[in-house]
C-alpha cells in the first residue's frame, strides 16, 4: 500500500462477503469509488448483531497490528462517505437561499411554507456533519495506532434526533415537491438539476441528481449509522480506549433504528426478506421492452403481489449496481388481454437477418482472438478489452434478435409490450403471473418512498445477475454443442380431451432460444403418434425444449392475445443437452413430464467433426454421393433429374410454406425419397407428390450436403472466399463472375438453375417467411463446404472452442458468398443460351 489509503483493496475483500449474505437489506450508497466501504457491496449481515455480540476475540500481536492498520483503512473509507455525503446536502442548500430570497419577491418560485417543508431540517444535518468531518478529517491525517475518534461517533449518535423529525416530515417533503413541480416549470427544471460537487481529485467537477434522489440520502444515511459503527468496532481492539465509546455509540443508534425503523423497517424487510408473508422475489430476468418503435433492455422482476419493470443504471466507477424503476403493475391490476379492442399492437420494427448475422460473424471473432491472446499468453489488459467488446456486441445481438410480443396491461390503461424470441418464456411468464395473480386480492400504489427502497432492494434480490451471454461463461465451462441433433418426436399422452395437436422443438444459440422445427398437426386425438424425425443444427446449444400445441382452426374459440397465433400451448418442458451423454452416437430415448401430459423423444448426436464430412458413395449407380458430372452424363441431361423434381415439385405447392427449407422435414421421408432416387424408382413422383413438402426440400438440401465435392469444387472454394472479402466492390464483382464462370458446366449450370429458383422463393418472402438472406443460410455452407481433406477442421479438435469459432467464421463466409449471387440483378454467361438451357427439354 503505498502511501494512498488502498481504499479499493477493502472493498474487494468485502464483495464476496456481499454474495454470502444474499438476503441481507440492500443498503444502496451513491458514495463514489474511494470510499466503498458503506457501499452495498461492503455489507455483512453484521447489523443484525446485537451490541453485546462485539466482543472482539483475543488475537496475537500480529493479528492486532493488522486490525489496527484496518482501522485506519475504514476511519478513510468514512471521511470519504462523508464528503460525498455532505456534498449531496450542499446539493439541496444551494437553491434554498435563491428561493427563500424569491419568496419574498412580488413573483415567488415557491412560498416560504414550501421551502420550509420540502427543506426541512436539511441545514441542521448539514451542520452536524460538517462539525463531525471537520473533527475527524484532522486525526486520520496525524494517525497512530493510540488515535482516538470515539468521541465523535458519540457525539454524532446523540445527535440522531435530528433525522427523526427529518424521516417523519419526508413523505409530506416528497409529495409536496411533486406537486410544485407540476405547478411550477422552473422549479421542475430546478429539481432535475441539482449540482454536487464530485469528491474525487478533480474538484471542479460537479454531477447532475435530482432533488429526489437527494432527499432520500438522509433516509438512506440514517439507515446506515450502526454498520459504519460495526465496521469500526470490528477493527478496534478491547483494550482501545475507543472500545467503550464506539459501544455506547452504536448503542444509541440501535436504540434510535429501533424506533424508528418502525416506520421504515416493515417496508424494508417487506421488499426484502425471502421467506415469510411479505412481499417476496419469485422470477426475474432481462427483456427487451419496446418504447416508441425502439428497443429497449430492462430487467424485470416478478413479485408476490407486483411486476416490476427496471432500468440498469450505467455504472460509473466502481460504484455498486443500481437499478431505476420504469414501471410497475400490481399484480391485481395486471392483464393480458387486450384494454381496448382498438388498440393496434404495435410494430415491430425487424432487424434484417444481414444485420444479425453481421454481429454473429463479430461475436464469433472476437472469441477467436480471445482464445489467440489466451493461447499467446499476452497482458489481461488486451484480453479485457476483447471481452467489453464481445460484452458489447452479445448486448447488442440479444437487444436485437427477439420479435416475438408479449404485451402487458394494465386494468387503469396503459399497455406495455416486450419482445422475446422463445414462447417458451412467453408460456412460462404467463404460467407465473396467472398463478400468482390466484393470491392476490387488492390494488394498492407505492410512495415514493417504497418504490425506491423496493427497487434499491432489486440489486440484492436479483437471481439473473448477467445478461445471458457466452462473455459470462467461465473458460472450463461447457461451450455448448456444435453439429447435428437428430430428434423423433415419437408420440404424446395425457391430453384430457381430443383435439388438433402438434410439437415444436427449439434450441439456443448465441444466449437466445429459436425455434427449429415443428411436427405436422395430429388431429382429433388424446394420443398423437407423430413418429417424425428431425435433424437440427447446434450452435454451442445447451438445452432442447419442446411445446406442444392445440391448433385452433376455430378462430373464434380464443381471446386473442398479444395479436399472436391463436394456437394453444398445452404443454412445454426441456431437457439438458449433456455432452457427456451424448458422445456415444446412440439413440437415447427419453420422456419430456409437462402438466400431466408425457412426450416420448429420442436424440442422437453426431458432432460438427463427423458431420462435416462428404463421404462419397460406394456404388457409384445412385445420384447421392455420386460426383455430379458422372450423374448428369449418365441421364444425359444438364441439371440432375433430381434436383428437377424436387425444384418443380416446391414450386407447385412449397411456395407459401412458412420456413420451406429452413424448417426440418422428416427424416424418414427425406431417406425413403434418398432410395427411391438411388434405384431411380419410377414411381418416385406420385411418392413427392404424396408427401409434406419439407421432407422435398430436405431431400434436395441432402443431395447437395452429400456431394462427394461441393458444387462450388474443393478447388476453387478458397478463391471464392478470398473473392467475397475483397472491398473494393468492382474488384469483387468481377473475381466472383470469373470465378464462378471458371466452375465445370453441370455444377455452373446447375448451380444457375438453383439459384432462379431460390430467388423465386425470396419473392414471396412476405408469405414463406424465406429472404434471400435467410436461403443463403442454408444453402451456402452445402453448396460451398469443402470436402474433408480441404477442410480447415482438425480432424482430432484438442480446443472444441477454437475449433467451433474459426468454423463459424468459415460457415459465415460461405453464406456471404451464396448470398451474393443471389443478390445479382443478373449474372451475365458468355453462352447466350443459358435461358434455353435451363429451361429446354433436354435440361
């Protein structure tokens, strides 16, 4: 510790405590980073301790040295509190003498009965603690082990009477300056605008508080007084002639709380405590709240009797968190429906894919150069850095990625709407607040008073401290699964009564949930059997949950909430992703319990490693594995008589599918219509036209991920990545063209056979959900990836993290690439009969 009160140091020993004692009251303190003694953070569950509990144990010479030097650390700590305090009363005398002196005037801002009330007692507290600073400041600055400050305290805490009057005049203070800033505009700017001065070096610099926040200090110093005593106490030895003096003093302040915590106390522990009747923290977490087409993170807080909406305030050095509150809703007077049928739900304002994705390429490099540095063993420094990059891409991607509404109203009429990406959460907040809702009786509203001590109380009470993001995840724990999940959704029992049902699956990646595929609808039964077979895609996911949906084809027969789909969850639940259990490639089946209803599933996971390769086909008669000159040699023909088919049959009637080619179809359709194919069945096309249309484009996908080379040729894929980095946009465009025109015939003009289509399907965007972004997704990383020998993948990953971020990197550019073929007006091709090619007879 070099010369400067490390006061830092102390408070960093002090914030684990803070987490061990998670149900203590939150005693919030603005004061700034040097002194973070009295912050909430710094807080033991000491001040439950009764004064005869302070005996300080017999320790050894050295223990007793350190305490002593302790002492001084928390005697700095408190002079530091103190100015920042007194700064905060200065604060609200400075425009007290301007508007008494106006008072007087023939066009007073406030009258004298109002500055007298809404100001009371504030010089008198001033003056006590700047007589209290001003003795104590001289003694730590000549300090020795014998320094006595005792008497101070002791004189401070007889001086306590003060804050009675104070505390008992602060509802009339607050209401009162509520109601003249409404009446007076240039008291309201006042108040908005009271100036502290800041404590640190720099003295000049001054901090904006409202006169709200200021006239809750005193409440919240008051509260306060025992723990700087327990602090100090703890530090002093028996033997110290300040023992006994620092003894009466808390004392005092116990015996002054006591009484007055009658007033204070029943609210506090109400907000607070987790067990009993009061009021208690039962969910909260982050959420995306949209104010006026923009969109906002807040963090909610589901309470026994209320649902609070709050803001995370910025945190400026070192202080500890805090939260503003932007609403609240008791729970009585809480509503999903609709107030006002002719209120529109709002828009929500859609972040193009491009955009979203654009962040993902991002997140997935700074990870890259996270593992680089670590690996590189460079300074913290750097790697700190990285992380408040990443931390700041995640928030941004999390802000921006749901567009899914679930809409909150009050019964007094106004509306709120959030934006999730899961309606599993959607379902599960729902499920909380209507059972809840069953407990409560009365409508009631907080004072100003309570709304802050309850919101002060969040920074303890709040169960989800980080924003769901992989900055968060700690280096040993599990990155999440990269590759293939193969899920059958075999069948489903419990439902009390028959009707329409069906199952949609989803999974998180990136910190958000989304959904992945959905089972065809099962109707009039209590027990579908849907024997449907899905192959999803994980990005470092961790958890499967499943829904189960009644289909209302009646659309009378729900209230509409939220303007959503009308279809009814029945039933959710999910199930941990474990790579242990996992690993061994066996099916492994498992029973998903939600409300009485059991869904039987089996999963089987092949990871990116295995799933990565082309492996190509032992005999060489069918199309799938088979190289794409020698299928198309031997139907005579330009374009596979597959990818013709399946093409022809999406645009007959897949057109208009939600999700066509995103959404899995099923398995063991897609592999009957992969033999059918192979044998070159001829009744191939009566079995497509009897079949979901997802199982066709499924099929067409496979063709293509089965390729032995990708279309796109293991040779030129490198100059093809290479090409779509290039800036400067005539240099890209004319490498992309030649290299794509360099591409043998069957792949060139297969590949411009698929690539109308697609874009066809992009037209209807509207409809099927599908944009040309959405294709490239898909498509790019089957039309692109290379074969096994040309992958950069290790074969045996020793770092599965690195590994799974440098492939994200690669899977990004491959979809860049795809995509901006699709969005050419037009590829000129020097063979002026490429429309006759693609659309003769002989194609």
């Amino acid at each position: 510790f070099s010369g400067t009160p490390p006061s830092y140091a102390y408070d960093a020993d002090r914030a684990e405590e803070q987490r061990r004692h998670h149900d203590m009251m939150p005693y919030i303190d603005d004061s700034p980073s040097s002194s973070p003694h009295l912050s909430s953070k710094s807080r033991g569950s000491r001040d439950t301790l009764s004064s005869g509990s302070l005996e300080s144990t017999k320790s050894s010479e050295p223990d007793l040295e350190k305490g002593l030097e302790m002492r001084k650390w928390v005697l700095s700590g408190i002079l530091a509190s103190e100015e920042t305090y007194l700064s905060h009363l200065e604060a609200l005398l400075l425009p007290m003498k301007p508007l008494k002196a106006a008072a007087t005037t023939s066009q007073p801002v406030l009258t004298s009965q109002q500055i007298e009330t809404i100001f009371f007692k504030v010089p008198e507290l001033y003056e006590i603690h700047k007589e209290f600073y001003d003795g104590l400041f001289p003694r730590v600055q000549q300090w020795s082990h014998q320094q006595r400050v005792g008497d101070l305290f002791q004189k401070l805490a007889s001086q306590l009477g003060v804050y009675r009057a104070f505390v008992d005049n602060y509802e009339v203070a607050m209401e009162t300056a509520e109601k003249c800033c409404q009446a007076n505009a240039q008291f309201a700017e006042i108040s908005e605008n009271l100036k502290a001065r800041s404590t640190k070096e720099s003295k000049d610099q001054t901090t904006k508080n409202s006169l709200e926040t200021l006239l809750y200090k005193p409440v919240d110093r008051v509260t306060r007084s025992t723990l700087v005593l327990h602090d100090l106490l703890k530090h002093t030895p028996v033997s110290h002639p300040d023992h006994p003096l620092l003894q009466d003093a808390l004392r005092i302040s116990q015996n002054f709380l006591s009484s007055i915590n009658e007033e204070i106390t029943p609210r506090r522990q109400s907000m607070t405590v987790k067990k009993g009747e009061h009021r208690q923290l039962l969910k909260d977490s982050f959420m995306v709240e949209l104010v006026e087409g923009a969109r906002k993170l807040r963090h909610v807080f589901l309470f026994t009797d209320l649902f609070l909406c709050a803001k995370l305030k910025k945190q400026i050095g070192g202080k500890s968190q805090q939260y503003d509150c932007k609403w609240y809703i008791p729970l009585t007077d809480l509503s999903f429906q609709m107030v006002d049928e002719s209120e529109a739900v709002p828009n929500i304002p859609l972040v193009p894919d491009e955009e979203l994705d654009a962040m993902k390429i991002k997140i997935s490099q700074i990870k890259n150069d996270i593992q680089r540095e670590k690996r590189a063993n460079k300074g913290s420094k750097v790697i700190e850095r990285l992380k408040k990059k990443l931390s700041e891409q995640e928030s941004l991607l999390l802000l921006m990625s749901p567009n899914m509404a679930f809409r909150v109203h009050n019964r007094n009429g106004k509306s709120y709407t959030f934006l999730i990406s899961s309606d599993y959460e959607r379902a599960e907040w729902r499920e909380n607040i209507r059972e809840q809702q069953k407990k409560c009786f009365k409508s009631f509203s907080l004072t100003s008073v309570e709304l802050q001590m309850l919101t002060n109380s969040c920074v303890k009470l709040q169960t989800v401290h980080n924003i769901p993001l992989t900055i968060n995840k700690e280096d040993d724990e599990s990155p999440g699964l990269y590759g293939f999940l193969n899920v059958i959704v075999h069948s489903a029992t419990g439902f009390k009564q028959s009707s329409n049902l069906y199952c949609t699956l989803e999974v998180d990646s990136f910190g958000y949930f989304v959904n992945k595929a959905k089972t065809r609808v099962y109707r009039d039964t209590t027990e579908p059997n849907w024997n449907e077979e899905f192959e999803i895609e994980l990005e470092g996911s961790q958890t499967l949950r499943i829904l189960c949906y009644e289909k209302c084809y009646n659309k009378t027969k729900l209230t509409k909430e939220d303007g959503e789909s009308t279809d009814r969850i029945m039933g959710k639940g999910q199930i941990q992703l474990d790579p242990q259990a996992l690993q061994d490639k066996d099916w492994q089946r498992t029973v998903i319990s939600m409300n009485g209803v059991e869904v039987k599933l089996s999963v089987k996971f092949t990871s990116r490693e295995f799933s990565l390769k082309r492996m190509p086909s032992r005999k060489q008669t069918g199309v799938f594995g088979v190289k794409i000159a020698i299928v198309t040699k031997r139907e005579r023909s330009k374009v596979p008589y597959i990818v013709r088919q399946c093409v022809e049959e999406i645009e007959r009637r897949g057109m208009e599918e939600v999700g066509i080619y995103r959404v899995s179809g099923v398995a063991t359709d897609i592999q009957a219509l992969k033999a059918a194919f192979d044998v070159n069945n001829k009744d191939v096309s009566v079995m497509m036209s009897e079949m979901d249309v997802n199982a066709i484009a499924g099929t067409l996908k496979l063709y293509f991920r089965e390729l032995p080379e990708p279309l796109f040729t293991d040779e030129l894929y490198p100059n093809f990545a290479e090409g779509i980095a290039l800036s400067d946009p005539v240099a890209k465009e004319s490498c992309m063209l030649n290299l794509l025109l360099s591409l043998p015939e069957p792949n060139l003009v297969t590949f411009l056979f698929l690539l109308d289509h697609l874009k066809r399907v992009a037209e209807r965007e509207s409809v099927n959900k599908m944009s040309l972004h959405n294709l490239a997704t898909v498509f790019g990383p089957t039309l692109l990836r290379p074969s096994e020998k040309d992958s950069k993948i290790p074969a045996n990953p020793t770092q599965p993290i690195t590994m799974t971020d440098s492939w994200s990197l690669e899977v990004m550019s491959q979809v860049q690439v795809l995509l901006y073929f699709l969005q050419l007006e037009t590829i000129p091709t020097p063979d002026s009969k490429r429309q006759s090619i693609l659309f003769s007879t002989e194609v």
